[in-house]
C-alpha cells in the first residue's frame, strides 16, 4: 500500500515508517521537523519506496494514498508548552487537514491520541469508557484539549461522512530514538545517569507510570490500523505499573551509575496514576506487549550512550581541531 505517516522523522514517527517499508509499501514521511529528526530517517532515504516531504500538517496537502498514521505534534510537556497555541493548531487543523485528505481519497485514518485525554484520572486503571479529568485551562491542556477535539473530529467525520477511522490512545511510551532534551521522565533519567547527576523526581515520586516499549507499540498500531470496524478509542499501552521512583532506581542500576536522585515541586496537573486498561486491545486485536521495563531500558540506555559519547566526540573535534 501507499501510506503516509505524518509526523514520520519522531520517534515513533520513524521507527513506524521502518516498520511498514520492512512490510514491502510505500512510505511518504511528511514532518515539519520541529521534533523530528532527520538522523532518524536517515538509513531509509536511499529506499525508494521512502518519500520525505517536510510540510506542516496546519497547511492544506493533497496525495493519495491508502492510509494515514497522523502522529504529527510534540508530545513532550516541553515542547508543547513551548508554542501552546501552535500546538493546538496541529492537533484541530492539521487533523482537518488529515480527515479532508483521507474523505477525498477515501483512506483509512488513524489517530495517535494519548492517555492524557484522561488527565489527572479518578478511575484507574482507566479504560476507554472514562471521560476523564482534565484541567481545560491548566498548561497542559492545550496537548491535552487538542487530542480530546482531535478524537471529536474523528468520531464525527466517521459518522457524517463514513471516513474509516482509527484512535489510538498511547500511553507512555520509550526507547531509542527519543530526544534527550524533550523533558520526559525516561529520557530525563537515563541522560542525567550517564552523566553522573542527580535524578530529579517531582513531588514524593510516588507518582505511578506505565512504559511501553516502542516495538510494542508500532506492533499494536499497525494492527489497529489494519483492523476492520474498529473505529471506537483503543488504549495502547503496558499496563504494568512502576512508581517513578522504581523507574529512577532501575536506571541507575543499569546506567551503572553513582547518581543520587534529588526531589523537586510537584508540576501543575501532573497525573499522580496513570495505567492502560487493554483489554479492548487484547479481545479486539489480539495484543500484548511482550517486551519487560528492564529489556527496554537496556536498549534505551545503550541508543543514549552511544549517542552522548558522540556528541562528546564531536565537541572535542570542534575544542581541539586536527591540522594537517
């Protein structure tokens, strides 16, 4: 098939977009290249049936293809809250966008929505049924609002104009290819761990998280997205639940690490449980995730240490430059 994956040079824009060449389609990557990276793309350009455009799904585009994967916004409290209106925008008009595209063309369509639909959630584990407890005018809301208006405009544009939907509602997910800069607590610890700093935990870190390994989630979204009549939310997630102090004492085992960690304020409306109840996902596509928190956060650590010894070579080139 013909796909588009917006959003596609991400992290898990680009390790979706390897996935699908892997399956024999062809693949246009469409990224504005805010977070994404082009490094992340980079051993897929010389496939020719790997296309990358770099456009911004706030403005109008027109191709045809089979399906969309729309995966474009940051995702990180850091760079949404960066440009918050701008990050509304993608979530409404570059969902207007996708949903226009995929009417004309009569693609199928999925939504990479988020577990922070359910904000600060009163039931937990949360299912899809829950409608959520979310601060509508809370710094988070403009990633939080724009998922919930996005997930309304696909319901709708299904049932008034029967475009094949998908929502996607991802939970916590990490591994190779994250930014080591984008604020979130797995990246946060493993980067402040090589480095031999102090981990910083918010509030008591009783705080509870659920991580999914990013192969486990690639799996689950394309066996959504293949999946037919199936146009309800479906949480895609592990729901195996660790405090974020748990989390910080596993990386720094595995870091090998002398960090302490050091306990700071607790952010405005930061969930304090958050865990995917799948069984949906389970019944209706078959799925589990099958990767454990200390598999994935030995890739995830090996990808950022190789990554930082990088970088330090590269400073040291540019401090001390050979002269021949």
């Amino acid at each position: 098939m013909r796909i588009l994956v917006t959003g596609g040079a991400g992290f898990i824009g680009s390790h979706l977009c390897e996935r699908l060449l892997n399956e024999g389609n062809e693949v246009i990557c469409l990224d504005n290249f805010f977070t994404g990276r082009r490094e992340n793309i980079l051993p897929l350009l010389d496939n020719h049936r790997f296309e990358l455009l770099r456009h911004d799904v706030i403005e109008p585009i027109l191709l045809e293809v089979d399906q969309i994967y729309n995966l474009a916004c940051p995702a990180s409290p850091i760079h949404y809250q960066y440009n918050p209106v701008k990050t509304v925008k993608t979530s409404v008009m570059g969902m207007i966008n996708m949903l226009g595209m995929a009417k004309r063309v009569r693609a199928r369509i999925l939504q990479a929505s988020t577990s922070e639909v359910y904000g600060d959630p009163l039931v937990h584990p949360q299912p899809e049924e829950y409608w959520g407890n979310v601060n509508p005018i809370g710094l988070r809301s403009c990633y939080d609002e724009g998922k919930r208006i996005a997930e309304t405009l696909m319901m709708d544009y299904h049932r008034q104009n029967k475009v094949d939907t998908r929502i996607a509602r991802i939970f916590n997910t990490y591994g190779p290819r994250m930014l080591e800069n984008d604020g979130r607590v797995v990246s946060n610890f493993v980067v402040q761990a090589l480095h031999g700093e102090s981990l910083t935990l918010y509030g008591a870190g009783d705080q509870t998280r659920s991580f999914c390994y990013v192969d486990d989630l690639v799996e689950a979204l394309t066996r959504l997205m293949n999946t037919d009549k199936l146009h309800e939310p479906v949480n895609l997630g592990n729901p195996g639940e660790f405090t974020i102090k748990q989390l910080a004492e596993e990386v720094i085992r595995i870091c090998g690490s002398k960090s302490d960690v050091k306990y700071l304020p607790l952010p405005q409306d930061d969930p304090k449980q958050r865990k995917p109840d799948i069984g949906r996902a389970q019944q209706m596509l078959g799925w589990n995730p099958t990767i454990p928190l200390r598999d994935g956060l030995e890739k995830t650590v090996a990808f950022f240490r190789t990554r930082l010894d990088l970088r330090s070579e590269l400073s040291n080139l540019r401090m001390n430059p050979v002269h021949t």
